[in-house]
C-alpha cells in the first residue's frame, strides 16, 4: 500500500515494564478523544468475566468446546480484545460515576496491554494471540486488526488521565499494522473488488469479519484525531470509502452476515445490533448519510417478525451444513 512507504519506521526498541507515571510528552498537533469510546456495551455485553489477581478479565478457550462447561480441558486466557473493550467499558463508567474504583479497572487493562505488547513482523508492534482459534483456522501466534483498533482507542484515553510517552510510542507502532497486509505481519486484507479492510481473523482466504474491520476504523479514526495523522486520516477515508462500496455483501435482503468467510454464517440477533450501532457511529464520524440508511435498514430486518422467522430458519440450516 502506498501508506507505507510515506510512513517512516521507527527505531526497534525494547519495551520495558509499564508504570503509570506522569511525564512530559511531546506536543501532537491533534485533538483530545472523548473519554467516552462511541460504542454502547448496555445491554450487549456486561463483562462478568474472570478476573486475575491484578484484576484483568481472561475467558475460556477450548478446542473441542465453546462452553467451559462442556469441556473440561477448557483453560482460562488472556483476550487482547476483551481487555481492551472491558477498559473501554469502564472508562465509560468511569465518565459518569467517577469512581476511582471503575477507573482503576480501566488503568488494570491498559497496564496489561502495555506489559503484553510485542514486537511482531517487520518493525509491528502487536498484541499477540497464544492460543489457536479453531473455527477460522489461525494457529498461535497470530495478530488481530481489531484488537490494535480497540488497544489504541484504550490507550490513548488512558494517556490523557496519566500522561506517559510509552503509550504514545506502543500506539504508533501498534498502527503500523494497518499499513501492511497480513501475510507481512499486518492486518490489511482486501475485499473481492482490491479495496481495504482490516481482518479481525488472520485467514486464507479473508474472513472480513465486519465487526471486526469496523472497531478496527474507529482505531485509526482515534489514532488519526490524537496525533492530528495525515496518513491514518487518509487511510481512515479511503477504507471508509471502500466499505460502503462492499457493505451490499453483507446484506442478505432479508438479514445481514457475520462476515464474509466461505462458511457464509448469518449474524446473530446480538451482532446484527452490534452493525447497527457501529454504522450509526461511521454516520456520525463521517457525515455521511449511507450508513445510517444501511443501519435503519438492518434494524428493520431485526424488528421484522417474519425476517426473524426467515433467519431462524437458515441459523437452523447453517449449523446442520457446518458440521456435515
């Protein structure tokens, strides 16, 4: 991409520990991010999930089972994206109750993605994936373009409560892997017609999950607006542009998908407001009155007995063809 060879590399360097401490920074000529991250959780997500001893949030991961009660060789691990959301979340909370508890919450999952940030390929900065994701087929290690989205946003919010130059510098190593293309070490594939989209999955071939590629943009959007970024606001535009070229992919005429991976999966009822949200917030961001059109036309699929009928339907049929 042309991106990045306008982007100049920065010099490798060792990360050490994280400590929140107050440091000068250098002046950006950008803007300050709202501390409220623009996605909604109410209702969607409430973050009940285990948490370590210095307080982050891990999940159950099996191979052979979804549900750590059906398998017991179902382990406990880290998730950079649900870390990432669950400070999100509470920096939300933090913005109305101002407890130093909800915001101590938020620094605990910043502190872990400033400790777990590793080099990866060709000078990227990644939160690197342990573990294999067997639906889609990534074998550990593996990168996701949304968990660098949602680890951006998170921690440049949080740079602005406890000012550090650590965390400016992992956030511009972190966004350099949206400027090269998976098989390179980034997280840039493409859809059918060559334009942009950033992969929640590293897979062959793309999985273009939606809800993935879209919290992965409003990282480049925060990245863009914090550093006053030509090139991410240009590559923010441009793959913007290309998504609603592509979104008509995702719609079924009667309901929308999860992505669009050869399994050819419908969304869930959950995810389906999940899109609806998201493209409300890129109407918002950018202006542009396409993607509240599409939001209001999927939100109708939902509340359309006989969509929901029609969905049920082929959720039924899909699962069946799945495990044949």
């Amino acid at each position: 991409m042309e991106f990045r060879a306008a982007y100049p590399d920065l010099p490798i360097q060792e990360l050490t520990v994280f400590k929140f401490r107050r440091r000068k920074t250098r002046a950006n000529k950008g803007q300050p991010l709202p501390l409220c991250y623009p996605f909604d959780w109410n209702g969607l997500e409430n973050f009940d999930y285990p948490l370590d001893d210095l307080g982050v949030p891990q999940v159950w991961i099996s191979r052979l089972s979804r549900s750590a009660f059906a398998d017991k060789k179902a382990e406990l691990r880290y998730n950079p994206i649900t870390i990432a959301q669950f400070g999100l979340f509470h920096l939300q909370k933090y913005a109305v109750n101002r407890k130093e508890m909800t915001l101590r919450r938020s620094l605990d999952a910043a502190r872990w993605l400033m400790e777990n940030f590793r080099e990866w390929r060709n000078g990227v900065g990644a939160w690197v994936y342990d573990f294999d994701l067997d639906f889609y087929g990534p074998k550990a290690p593996w990168i996701s373009g949304m968990a660098q989205g949602q680890g951006i946003s998170l921690l440049l919010r949080v740079h602005q409560l406890r000012p550090d130059e650590q965390v400016l510098e992992i956030c511009r190593r972190a966004f350099r892997a949206f400027l090269q293309p998976v098989a390179e070490g980034g997280v840039c594939a493409n859809f059918p017609d060559g334009t942009a989209a950033f992969e929640e999955f590293p897979t062959t071939p793309p999985s273009l999950v939606l809800n993935g590629h879209v919290f992965a943009l409003l990282g480049v959007y925060d990245y863009a607006q914090f550093f006053g970024d030509q090139i991410a606001k240009q590559l923010f535009e441009e793959t913007v542009s290309g998504l609603k070229r592509n979104l008509r992919r995702y719609d079924t005429g009667f309901w929308n998908r999860y992505d669009l991976h050869p399994t050819n999966r419908l969304a869930s009822p959950m995810y389906v407001r999940v899109h609806v949200q998201l493209l409300n917030i890129l109407a918002e961001l950018t202006g542009d009155p396409f993607f509240q059109n599409y939001a209001a036309k999927w939100q109708g699929y939902l509340d359309d007995p006989l969509c929901r009928a029609r969905w049920l339907l082929g959720k039924t049929v899909e699962k069946i063809r799945l495990r044949l």
